[in-house]
C-alpha cells in the first residue's frame, strides 16, 4: 500500500508495556479510522482504552509499532506539543480544568499558541459554552460547578480549535440522561458537519449505541470491531 493510500487514522502492532516489560497495556493493536467517524471503545477496566487515546494523542509513546495520521508518521513529528494542539481535542474524565481560572478562560485556555485575535476566540468560546447551556456561568470557578458542568466546560475546551479528532473518555461519565443527549447530540452534530472524528471511550450501552463502531477491548487486545446494535 502506497503511503498516499492509507486511512485518516492507522494505528499499526501498537504495543504499550510497563515496569520493564512486566505489565502489558497493549498488545499488538492494528486499527483503522476514517474521517468523521464516531468509534466507541468498551471493555473492562484496565483493558487498554485509555492507554489507547494516550497513544493516539501523543501523551505517551507505544513500546512498538506505528501510529499514521494523514499519511504522516508518528516517528517523524518534530514537535508533540504542537502537533496535539493541531488536531486534538481532549475531554478528560477528571476534567483537567485550571482552579484559578474562570469557565470562559478554562476554555479559551486552549487557544493559546494559535491564530487568531483574542476577541474572536473569546466569542467562539463563548459560542461553544453556550450550546453546552453554561451562557450564564461565563465567570464561574471550577470550585463552584457541579460535576456536569465542570464536565461540559472540558468539552468545550476539546471543541474550540475544531480538531481533526476529539479523544473522550467517558464525557458523560458525571452527565444525568437529560445533559447526556445534549452532549451527544453536540458532539454527533459537530463531527457530522466540521468532518471530525470522534474515539470516545464508554462503559454506557445507550453511549456505544450510538456510534458508527463499536470496538471492545480485553487484556490490551481488540476482540470485535462491529457495528453496534440499534
């Protein structure tokens, strides 16, 4: 296969171990995304997901293999930090908002080092914060949030820049059912229309039924990589 013939996303005999080789995250993953897809990863605790969206998003580096995004490979990037700002957006299960920083800068926050006018990017972030239905909690600190909507600020952050692809894990973990559809019908609408793609891990069968795929994970392996039921 040409180099010009690869998927969006390739991830190739990915293994991840730890403590000198006694503990094993992932053990020869291949995986292929497309461009504007909505995957959903499932498994049990420890099964190798989060260590996954790791990999994909360049926090860590896998013992062996090759991750190719856009037909460049990971082994040629010069510049992570720049590289993850470029084309990720992340929403962290514990939400990895700054104390000391309000709503609108926790989000904003993420624009720093792009382009742009601080004006316009206040009013995208303000954009964003509003359809996740926090309009009125702008100046609020963290400290002063309930879970969902500490957890609604970090999707925001993740969506600001319009990355290539989003990176969740479990986003609506700290959501109840009613603020869940909103952030799932948000995140499906944006990566239908800007093109994104969405690798979101999930313990929540009403979640995964809503993705394109549905990969489950055991022991650091993938075991099926399926449509989900409807």
């Amino acid at each position: 296969m040409r180099r010009s013939e690869l998927p969006f996303l390739q991830l190739i005999e990915l293994t991840l171990h730890f403590d000198q080789g006694h503990t094993v995250a992932l053990n020869d993953v291949n995986l292929q995304f497309r461009q504007g897809e909505f995957v959903a990863l499932t498994g049990a605790s420890g099964s190798g997901k989060s260590s996954l969206l790791n990999l994909i998003g360049t926090l860590e580096s896998p013992t062996s293999g090759e991750i190719i995004l856009e037909n460049q490979s990971y082994q040629t990037i010069k510049d992570r930090s720049c590289f993850r700002r470029e084309n990720f957006g992340f929403i962290f299960q514990a939400f990895h908002l700054l104390p000391t920083l309000n709503v609108l800068e926790n989000v904003m926050v993420a624009t720093l080092g792009t382009a742009g006018a601080t004006s316009e990017k206040q009013a995208q972030a303000e954009s964003w914060l509003t359809q996740l239905g926090l309009n009125q909690r702008l100046q609020h600190f963290p400290n002063t949030l309930s879970g969902g909507e500490r957890q609604r600020v970090a999707i925001a952050r993740a969506l600001i820049n319009q990355p290539k692809i989003i990176l969740a894990d479990e986003p609506t973990g700290s959501l109840d059912s009613k603020n869940t559809n909103q952030v799932l019908d948000l995140l499906e609408n944006v990566v239908r229309k800007l093109g994104m793609t969405l690798i979101m891990v999930t313990h929540d069968s009403s979640v995964s039924a809503r993705a394109d795929r549905l990969i489950f994970m055991r022991d650091g392996r993938i075991e099926t990589d399926s449509a989900p039921q409807r």
